[in-house]
C-alpha cells in the first residue's frame, strides 16, 4: 500500500509542476503582449508624434487595456483628452 501511495504522491507532484509550467507560461504570454503593446504605443507617439490618445486610438485599444496603458505610460486617465492640468 505505501508504494502505491508514493506513487500517487508522485504522480500528483508531477500535474502540480505541469500545471505551474502551463499557468506561468501564460503569464509570461501575457506580461509579453501587454510590454509589446505599450512597445507599439511608445513607437506611435516617437515615429509619428501622436500623442498617447491618439496612439491607442490607432491602434484600437480600449478600457481596461487603456487605462492601464495610461497607468504604464505615467500618463494619468485626466489627460486622456489632451487636457494638461
């Protein structure tokens, strides 16, 4: 009985890894398009002198993913508009 435990103990260590392996891959999937999208942002506004709003724009980023573009950027939600207060 206490091999067939150990190797259930094993074969459960071994998903839990596979599983880790899958979930931080996403992650790193993920961490990569939103560094590439601001990467596109940021080459807009240099290449064509578009401002962040207009970049984003461009680029038909919306929401969520705009707001934290802003956020990454050092832009603040309040100058979406062009408005420098």
């Amino acid at each position: 009985m206490c091999k067939a435990y150990r190797e259930l103990v094993k074969d459960w260590k071994q998903e839990g890894r596979l599983e880790g392996k899958r979930e931080g891959r996403q992650e790193g999937i993920q961490e990569g398009q939103k560094n590439r999208l601001i990467l596109d942002v940021q080459n807009l506004m240099d290449s064509l002198r578009l401002t962040a709003e207009q970049a984003m724009d461009a680029l038909k980023i919306e929401g969520e993913e705009r707001a934290n573009c802003y956020k990454i950027l050092g832009k603040n939600i309040t100058h979406a508009h062009g408005h420098t207060s």
